[in-house]
C-alpha cells in the first residue's frame, strides 16, 4: 500500500474516532459550569495584528475584556483605519456559534422573551446547550460565544463597538460590501473594518427601525428615529432611494450632556460669553443658534439652556429626542408620523398646543417651516424661545427666516434677540468647533427697512480668541433693572467669578452644575461664599498632592 493511500486511510480513520467521541459525548451529555471570565488564567479572547503595510496610532478597549479598538496609519497612503477588534473564533467555535444562535431564538420566542433577553438568560441558555451537545468547552470559548449572543441579541450587532466608542460622533453606512465610515473626535473622517452584505443590511436597518418603535419598508423606505439608547438615526431601506443598497447614520451623544464649563473647556466659548449668555437667558432674551451640519448647535443650545432659572416652566419641542434638561418644570413633547391610521402631530401643532401650556421658555429642535411663524408670534407675545437653524452668518440666518419655506415677517423677525454663529473649522491641523460670531438684532433700520445687527462678540481665527464689542442688550438689561452701568458690569463679572470657579473645580457634571445654578439664583452670595471655599481648599489639595508626588 502507497505511503498517500495510507495517509488517507488514516485520516479517515481518525475522522471516524473523533464523530464516535463525539456522539458518545453527546449522549452522555457534559458538566460544564459557567464562571467570570478570568484574564489572567483564561487567558486573551481577541488579538490583533497589524497588516504589514501600517503603523499602529492608538489602541484602547470599548468593551474590555471583548472588544478593543486600533487606529493604524498608512504612510505610503496617508490615511488612517480603524479596526474594531472583538472575540477570535475558529472555524468549530464559527459552526457552534451558529448552531447555539438559532437554538437559543428558537427557544426565546418560544417563551416570548426575544425581544426582552438579559445578559443572565443568555448565560444560562448557553451553559444549558453546551451541556446537551455535550461538550466541554474552556471558558476562552464560552465567553467568546457569550460575547456575540449578548452583542447579537441585547446589543447592536456589528456596530455594538462602535457604539460602545465614547471617541465616536457619527457611524455612516453608505450601502451593501462598503466600508462604515465613523466621524472620531481625534482622527475625524476614519475608514473602519466593518461592512454589511446584501441581506445582512436589509435585516440590520428593519432591527434598528423596529427597535425604535417605527415601520420601514418598499414602500415607506425612509425613517428619522431616535435608537432606545438616545441616538438619533436616519435609515433607508433597499435600493429606491439608495441605489447603492440600504444604508443608515446614527449620530451619537453623550450619556451626560455637555454642561457650559465643558464648551469653555473645549475653546467653542469663552468665559465670558457664557456669563453673557447666563445674564441675558436670565432675563428672557431670544436666541437661534445656527452653523452647517455637526458644528454643535443643538449640543451648546442644551447647554446653556442650563441657565434657565430653576422654577421657570419650560417646554421643548423636537422631531427626535435630543435635548435633555436637569430641570424641575420642563415638558419635552416630540412630534409623531402615523402612517395608516391616526394622525400626524407636526411641530407646528405641537407649538400650538404648547402655548396653551403657558410655557416662559420654549426651546424648538430646529425651525424648517411652518411653524417658525407661530415661534416668532410667541416670541412678540412675551415668550422666550431658543432654536437652532442651519445657516453659517447672521445675513443666512435672516434671509432664512424672512423667504420661503420658513417666511417669517421682518417686523416679527426683529423680536429676536441673539444669533449664535458656530463653526466647524480646522485649527492646529484639528477640527474644532467655535462660536464664530455673536450677533445681536436691534430692530428694523428706519433709512434702509433692513434689520440693524451687530456682534457681541466675534472669534479671531488667527490668534484663536474671542474679541467682545459693545452690547447693546445688555444695555437694555440694564435699564429694565435700574443698574447703572457699574453695576452691570459688576454683575457681569460675578456671572464670570463663578464660571471660573465652576471650571478650577472641574464641575461638568450636569446635575451638579445646574444645582450649583440654582444655588445661586437662591441666594447669590451664600453660592459664591461656597465656590470660593471649595476652590482654596481644591488649590491646597492640589499643591500638596504635586509636593507628595515630586517628594
């Protein structure tokens, strides 16, 4: 017999010996006991190499001890990738994976609990599986399949670690077998390891319309929602509206809303706008707050909305949810599609029903039509109201709001107090965000019939400073509150103190900043008396931690 013939028989052989073993396995069942997961004995569940051609940037993990995160840099190319990282599988641990998939829905549905599966049922169906397949698996393999059912089940599936991503902003699919695309708050536009085929996407984007409580379909192939876990989508489905097959974005934010010290800190404001800010939302003035895509206007209207003071009624008005307020008396009202039976409830119905409500402060998402008309009417009747509008000037801004679709009257527009200008630039060879200028209207020039504007303040890209000018309504302020002009100013500077103090205790937490506000609007001296003793003994902290560590 050749020495091939007997490699063949043997092999065969040893594949005979190991489906006895295994179907002896299978009918005696196995013992397995699940436990944490222990890095150090169980050693790595995922590894990564670097492709030969790039250069490893950054590394960190988005779901440790699963999934990691590393940008690698390709200088022949000079572009970045981002690969997401999750749990190895072998070609068994892939077939097992499947086989456990489909057993583990099969029973869920079964018991109704698809939809609703914890991290604790998965754990056990899995252990319960392995143990009627009879095998015995090391605890590297559970997890790893552990980690998939939970990501596959309770999570996102293949996005989960992009959402996982605090670093990402933005995850854009643009079609079948095409790279995701996320925008990162380090390397920006960044290419990823990650794409869907055909049927995959189609299955993808239904789940994600389905699990926000919409209906996607041929018919109705387009959706704006907003995800269980507050981020915002926009999906398509197939290839009516996409030729290039199904494709979504999802914009993220932040589990805790950016707070006005975290803008100072980021450069988008200075000290002193905000307390600009804080003393003219305090007394009721207008603002919009506009700038093109991604350049943080609804982010930095949230902010400063903070400012409100504490008992004031306030009531927000959004196409998706974006806007979160620690605020006692706020009512946050979100417009509804109905398709096939009932009703749509736009904005312009709800900012008709939330006049009734008698709000003082009334915060729309973004003004597009109609219903700017009815803003504008509740802003000339006394009601303080912010919004956001895409435009990058003050000119944009007013030739927006007074031609059509929105086609708000110049005389209404005059009611208007402040327009915020932000701007997504380049900066240090990074991308930053600004607020480019601070505009304030005065009214309707008697000569010219246009509306008379100046800036507050402008931002110098040059230098990266903000220049402040005169105001005009903090004059105005003035004289609604009797102060002379020391006085304000001495208000102004107070405003200011306390920002500062807010910033040296690193107070960017939202609940304790708007506590710390409200603080203040009960008893402004008490506040300062606090912040000034909290920020001396900080600074003493601080220097004698620097001593205990240089000692």
């Amino acid at each position: 017999m050749s020495g091939e013939t007997q490699g063949s028989a043997s092999q065969r052989l040893q594949s005979l010996r190991r489906r006895v073993r295994r179907t002896w396995e299978v009918l005696k069942g196995s013992d397995l006991e699940s436990r944490p997961f222990r890095p150090g004995e169980d050693g790595q569940l995922t590894t990564f190499t670097v492709p030969p051609d790039e250069t490893e940037v950054d590394r960190y993990w988005v779901n440790a001890p699963y999934a990691f995160v590393v940008v690698t840099s390709n200088p022949g190319e000079s572009e970045q990738r981002y690969y997401a990282v999750e749990p190895d599988l072998d070609d068994f641990e892939q077939q097992l994976l499947g086989r456990v998939t489909d057993d583990i829905r099969d029973s869920l549905i079964y018991r109704e609990e698809a939809g609703r599966a914890t991290a604790q049922t998965l754990n056990g169906e899995l252990e319960q599986l392995l143990q009627s397949y009879g095998l015995e698996v090391g605890m590297n393999t559970f997890h790893s399949l552990l980690y998939y059912l939970r990501r596959d089940f309770r999570g996102s599936g293949k996005v989960d670690p992009l959402l996982n991503d605090g670093h990402i902003e933005d995850i854009s699919c643009d079609g079948y077998q095409l790279p995701i695309f996320v925008y990162h708050d380090t390397y920006t536009d960044i290419e990823t390891n990650i794409q869907f085929e055909s049927d995959e996407l189609d299955e993808y984007v239904i789940r994600l319309a389905q699990q926000s409580g919409q209906h996607i379909s041929v018919g109705d192939p387009i959706v704006e929602t907003t995800l269980p876990d507050g981020s915002r989508a926009e999906l398509a489905l197939g290839e009516e509206v996409t030729p290039r097959g199904s494709a979504f974005t999802i914009r993220q934010y932040a589990d805790e809303p950016f707070t006005p010290i975290d803008l100072i800190n980021y450069g988008t404001f200075s000290i002193e706008q905000m307390a600009y800010f804080w003393l003219c939302i305090e007394h009721n003035k207008s603002l919009i707050f506009a700038g093109g895509t991604a350049s943080g206007k609804t982010t930095s209207m949230n902010a400063v909305s903070m400012f409100i003071p504490p008992r004031a009624k306030v009531l927000t008005i959004e196409d998706t949810q974006e806007l979160s307020l620690h605020h006692e008396n706020w009512l946050s009202s979100v417009t509804r599609e109905q398709p096939g039976e009932g009703s749509d409830v736009d904005m312009y119905e709800l900012l008709r029903s939330a006049l009734r409500h008698r709000p003082e402060y009334i915060i729309v998402g973004e003004v597009r039509g109609a219903e700017a008309v009815t803003l504008f009417q509740a802003m000339n009747t006394g009601h303080t109201t912010f919004s956001t509008l895409h435009a990058d000037s003050i000119e944009t801004v007013i030739n927006r709001l007074e031609n059509e679709p929105i086609g708000v009257p110049r005389a209404m527009v005059q009611s208007l107090d402040i327009i915020s200008v932000q701007t997504l630039a380049m900066f240090d060879n990074q991308r930053t965000r600004r607020a480019k200028t601070m505009g304030e209207i005065h009214g309707i020039d008697q000569r010219t019939g246009e509306l008379d504007y100046s800036a507050a303040f402008a931002w110098d890209a040059d230098s990266d400073a903000f220049i402040r000018n005169d105001s005009g309504l903090l004059t105005e302020i003035a004289d609604e509150r009797g102060w002379s002009q020391s006085q304000l100013l001495s208000e102004l500077d107070r405003r200011e103190q306390v920002l500062r103090y807010l910033q040296k205790l690193d107070v960017t937490g939202s609940r304790r900043f708007t506590a710390l506000i409200r603080l203040y609007y009960a008893d402004a001296d008490r506040a300062m008396d606090r912040l000034e003793d909290e920020s001396r003994w900080f600074g003493r902290f601080h220097l004698w931690l620097r001593w205990w560590c240089v000692g």
